[in-house]
C-alpha cells in the first residue's frame, strides 16, 4: 500500500509541473516558424522541379504554407504556378492534369477576390456579376500580376480540352486579365500574356489568325529564349492554318536550342524540348 501511494504522491507532484510549464515560444511564433519552413522547403524543392518528384514536393509544402497563411501574394503565386507547372508538364492523365489547373485557379483566384483593390473595381462597377468581376479584374494593381498572371495561365490551360462554347463563354473574363497584364507589366513571364493570347486566338472560330500570329511574333521578339512560345505556336496556329513548313521549323528550333539560356526556367525549357520532341513525331497525324 505504501508502494502505490508513493507513485499516486510521485505522479501528483510530477503532474502540475507538466501543466504549469511555461511555452518557450507563443502560439504565433510557432506559427510563423511553421510557415516559414513549409515555404522554405518548398522552394528548395522547386529549384530541383526537373524532377518530377521534387515539383510534385514543391507542391504540397507550399500548400501547406498557403493553407496556414493565404494571405501571402508570394506564396499564392508560386503555389497557383507550381499547380501548372505539374499540370502542363508533369501529369499525362487530363482528369488529373485539369484538377490541378483547378487548383491553381482556386488558390490565385481566393487571393484576388479577397484583395481591396479587387473589391474596390467591383464595388464601382456597374452592371451584372459578370461585369463586375471584370471591373474588379481591371483593377488589378502591378504587385498583383504575378498572382493574376498563374491565375489566367492555369484557367486557360484548364479550357483548352473543354468545348467551344465554354471557351466562348469565358472569353471576356480571360480576355480581361491579359489585358490588365499587359496594361500594367506586358513583359512579365516571358511576355507570358501575349503567348496565352496567341495560342487562344489559334483556337478560338471565328477569329482571324493574324491576331494569333501577331502575339506570338510579340511574345517571341521579346523573350526569344523562352521555348514554350515556340511548342504552342506550333501545336495551335501552324496546325491551324496548315502551315506544315513553319511546324517542323518552330520544332526543330525548340530541340536543337540551349535551354539554359533562361537559367531560372530552364526545367521549363527542358520540358518543352521533350513536348517538341513529341510533336514532331505526329507530323503526319497532324497534317493528313
């Protein structure tokens, strides 16, 4: 008896030490360490994205980052552009490929909406929801770009397989937002906006392709190195227009280029060479 009531009294005392124990660290604190490791890790996991592994790992910890703090423009836009970058490159199953560009739409798009620069253009905005969603778009200041480009890029992506009257109907919303980008930064991601623009225009009936010809030519004066504009021209517009010369020749630039050229994006080029690479051997698919 005198056995257990000493272990009953030992636990007693050892028990309020265990509860009383000061926190070495707040709540926030902890919390902003947290944070700040997920983004940490994630970063370091999407300068190897090469890997499809390590893009996949990039994924998930900064989703992780950006479910604790979605408040963060950074964290958003990389995490909206590692969804693509998965998306178009990595996932060969469209189910799969379109819930990531989903996702990356989602996260940009809670982002934006909850800005005041974006509730402000829709508050002042007359008309339909439609409408003022728009105005809200156009009110999209230069800091927000990056977040608004990855948000178009990946809804773009996302209706390319759909049906032409989805894409028609998403047209002036689209539209809008390459807009803004080209208004406010035109040259942001290798005249990014210009090339979602000509490969849309490509695609879309009804539209001259002179249109789609002439952002692809901007896209590329601008940012030559950056290979994807290439691989899009010619799987949209040159199939199009059955431009079968000009097909093989945008290809075979793609393949025989450096694609380090653009060190901060040379997995991207990389990929792209291997999408050229695959193209090509449709050729005679593609121009029967």
């Amino acid at each position: 008896m005198k056995k257990y009531l000493f272990i009953i009294l030992a636990l007693g005392l050892m028990v309020p030490g265990c509860l009383t124990k000061p926190n070495s660290f707040s709540p926030y604190f902890s919390t902003e360490k947290n944070i700040q490791f997920l983004v940490e890790k994630g970063q370091a996991h999407w300068e190897k994205r090469v890997d499809p592994q390590e893009a996949e790992m990039a994924r998930l910890f900064l989703s992780k980052a950006y479910n604790l703090d979605p408040n963060n423009g950074e964290v958003s836009a990389l995490y909206s552009r590692a969804c693509h970058f998965m998306g178009y490159y990595i996932e060969e199953d469209q189910t799969k490929s379109d819930s990531l560009f989903l996702e990356g739409m989602e996260t940009a798009w809670d982002f934006i909406l909850a800005t005041d620069a974006y509730q402000e253009g829709f508050a002042l905005t007359d008309g339909d929801s439609i409408a003022r969603m728009i105005g809200g778009i156009e009110n999209t200041p230069q800091e927000m770009i990056p977040i608004l480009y990855w948000w178009v890029a990946n809804y773009s992506r996302y209706l390319v397989t759909k049906s032409v009257m989805e894409r028609l109907a998403q047209r002036d919303i689209i539209e809008t937002a390459l807009h803004r980008i080209l208004a406010v930064n035109p040259s942001f991601f290798y005249h990014g906006a210009n090339r979602i623009f000509g490969g849309i225009y490509a695609r879309l009936p009804g539209v001259d392709l002179v249109h789609s010809e002439n952002n692809f030519e901007k896209s590329i004066s601008g940012s030559s190195d950056y290979l994807g504009t290439f691989v899009i021209r010619a799987q949209y517009l040159h199939t199009k227009n059955g431009d079968r010369e000009q097909f093989i020749k945008d290809l075979q630039f793609v393949l025989n280029a450096d694609p380090t050229l653009l060190p901060e994006v040379s997995p991207e080029n990389l990929f792209e060479q291997e999408k050229a690479r695959k193209l090509l051997g449709k050729e005679s698919s593609l121009f029967e």
